[in-house]
C-alpha cells in the first residue's frame, strides 16, 4: 500500500510547493480535504489520523492545534512552522548535520522542518561548533539575502500587483530589532552560547537566499585558514546529495569577478557553499532556494527519509 499523505494548510505559500513536488508522484498517495472544510477541525483530525504521515504548513499556534488532534499513534508528522523547531522531543530536519542526526529523522515520527535562513546559517556554522574548531562563544554575524516569496501570499502580492510604493524596487533590512524568529534555532543546533547577530535582507526578486558568515581565523582552533576551513567542510558534507562544498574561492567555482548570485539553486533542493579568504579573514556563503531546501523542498527529503524512501 502507498503512504498516504496529507499537507494540513495546503493553500500556504510552503503547502503549496509541498503539494506541486508531490502532485505527480506515483509512489505515495495524497489524501486532499476539500475546500470547504480546511479549517472545520472534526474533517482535519480525520484526516491527520488517517494519513501516515502529515505536513503542518501552518502558523505556530494551529500547527500545535494540529498536534493536539493526532490520536493514531502511527501518524508521523512534519512541521514546517517555528513552533517546534527547538523542542527537544522533535527531531530537527537538517539531515546533513549528521550521519546521527540522519538516522534520528529517519526513526522520528516528529520532525522539526529547519526555516530558511537558519538553513545557510547552520549548514556552514554548526559542523564548525561541533567539531570545537569554531568557538561557542564567537561573536558571529550574520546576514543572509532572500527572495520576497518567503513572506507569503500577502508580501507576493505586494511585489507582483501594480506597485505603489518606491521602497519595493530596493533590497530592504528588516528584523532590525535583532530579535528575528530563526535565531533560536540557529543557536540551538550550532550550540551556539552567544546570540549571533542576524540581518536579513529582503530582494526584489521571487525566491532564492545566499547566506553569509565572516570570521576572523585568529580565533578558530590552531588559527585555521580559509582553505583549511573550506577543506574541513568538503570532507564533512563528501557524499551528500544535496548540500555541496563549491571548490574553493578562486579556483573556478564562482564567477572570476567573486560575485554571488542569491538565485543560483532556484527550482532545486541543491545547496551550494562557497569558502574564501585567507589566512587572517573567512567568508562562508550558502546559496539555496528558500522554497527549496529551506522550506518545501527540505520537507520532501525528510518525508523520504521518513518513509524509507532514500
């Protein structure tokens, strides 16, 4: 029998591309609750109860709703909110931490989706921290460009209707209150002890994120370079399918001008990480689709690995 598959808050931006990458599938099944009855809660529990495994593609505090109505203890679920990204009873969905931390998605029936810019933030940070070669304790900063689909229909709208306001045609900070939803989890998986401060930037252009980390190498272990920091990665994520350790800057791996482009994996679950820098001065880059492997896209792959899929 295929798994059945139900995406609770399909209408979402996230429900959405979940739904478009599992539409043509012939290896599971998915269970569609009609229009009428998305938020008639009696029609959703049935559903949850009845799926193997659930997407919550919805606000924190429906997602926990939806939590509460799972009575089959089979069902497994995945969430994409921010609700349980940091509750240690769920399991977080970055596979490549790990080969543990894969196998622990693999076993779980609540997985945790990572956010977007928690993504590139830990995917260069956390094998850093882990391994003691970056400080706990390091005053990081962080600041990571994304494309304006991440902020939901409402935001699209604003960018793709007939445009009233200047400020939409420039890159624009916000969370400038350093208080962004994503930074407990980024210090939770990378164990971090010191806040990083975090400054996202939104773009004039649908999807696609680069994000960036800056370190100075005189306080790494042993005062490691740029290329042994970009040695280090390669051999962590050597393997992985999705995450990939560009060759070194400027040893051909991006544009000879040492541009970056934010759109680089748009339409993929690929993320691609650039090293450069010397042997005082790091720059980390993880470039990704938000929709991709920082939302949607990631959810698939821990679906599957959930499953037994891959």
């Amino acid at each position: 029998m295929k798994p059945r598959i139900f995406i609770d808050g399909k209408e979402g931006t996230t429900g959405l591309q979940i739904f478009e990458r599992l539409g043509g599938r012939k290896d599971i099944e998915l269970m569609l609750l009609d229009e009428s009855l998305r938020k008639d809660i009696e029609a959703r529990k049935e559903m949850i109860n009845r799926a193997d495994l659930v997407f919550l593609c919805l606000p924190d505090d429906a997602a926990r709703e939806s939590v509460g109505l799972v009575e089959n203890p089979d069902v497994k679920i995945i969430d994409a909110s921010t609700a349980h990204r940091t509750d240690s009873s769920w399991v977080y969905g970055y596979p490549e931490l790990s080969r543990e931390q894969e196998e622990k998605i693999r076993i779980s029936k609540r997985t945790a989706n990572p956010g977007c810019h928690a993504t590139g933030f830990i995917s260069v940070t956390a094998p850093l921290t882990r391994e003691g070669i970056l400080p706990k304790d390091y005053p990081l900063s962080c600041h990571s460009l994304t494309g304006y689909s991440g902020g939901g229909k409402k935001l699209i709208a604003e960018y793709e209707g007939e445009r009233t306001d200047s400020r939409l045609n420039s890159c624009r900070e916000y969370a400038i209150s350093l208080a962004h939803k994503h930074i407990p989890e980024m210090m939770a998986v990378a164990e971090l002890k010191r806040k990083p401060l975090f400054f996202p930037i939104l773009g004039d252009y649908y999807s696609g994120m680069t994000t960036t980390v800056g370190l100075h190498n005189e306080f790494l272990r042993d005062g490691m370079s740029a290329k042994q920091i970009h040695e280090f990665l390669a051999s962590h994520y050597e393997g992985q399918k999705y995450v990939r350790v560009l060759p070194f800057a400027g040893e051909g791996c991006i544009d000879p001008r040492g541009i970056l482009e934010s759109n680089r994996n748009v339409g993929t679950n690929y993320l691609d990480i650039v090293v450069s820098g010397n042997e005082e001065q790091t720059l980390m880059a993880a470039m990704f689709d938000n929709l991709g492997k920082g939302a949607s896209g990631a959810a698939v792959q821990n679906m599957e690995l959930m499953l037994g899929i891959i």
